[in-house]
C-alpha cells in the first residue's frame, strides 16, 4: 500500500504565498479524496479563512526555512492540525486546540 503524504498541502512559505488559492483548495480537495471525505461548504470556506489570514500575516516571514502545511497528519493518532506553520525559532499555538 503506498504511503499517504504527511499533509494534504504543504509548501515552503514563500511558494504558499506566491500559489493561487485555486490551487491549494485543489490540493487540499484531493488530500479530502484520498482519504474518503466528502468537501462540505463548510470545510472549503474554512480553509479559505485559513488561507487568507496566512497570505495576510506571513509576508516578510518567508525564508528558506519556513513551510506552511494544511491539514497535518498526526502520526498514529488519526487526527490531523488544521494547519501548521514552521518559522525558524518560533513556536505558537492555538490556545483553542482540545486533544
């Protein structure tokens, strides 16, 4: 069986900024596919706010080692981050997250 990408989309910053929203909702629609789950509206607005408030605030943020990755697989857990972005010495959080 061939092994599932670690994320549905990822990219290093400055290409995440440079891609069309278009193209990130494509891939995070196939990720969706690849893993039997249906695209509601409500899942592809979020993931436009999500993209959109990314676009906004990573400008300036983008070197060569920063990454954006959406809908990260958490291994052997079976749950996925919404979206995870690496920053070299920077470690944030989402104070809503509930494991």
């Amino acid at each position: 069986m061939p092994s599932l990408p670690r994320a549905w989309y990822s990219a290093p910053t400055a290409e995440f900024l440079a891609t069309s929203e278009e193209t990130i909702l494509g891939a995070l629609s196939a990720g969706s596919a690849r893993h039997g789950l249906d695209v509601t509206p409500a899942q592809t607005a979020a993931w436009q706010s999500q993209i959109d408030i990314l676009k906004r605030e990573l400008p300036g943020l983008d070197d060569a080692h920063s990454a954006v990755f959406f809908e990260f697989v958490i291994p052997r857990m079976g749950r996925r981050i919404d979206v995870v972005v690496l920053l070299p010495a920077a470690i944030l959080q989402d104070h809503n997250f509930r494991p």
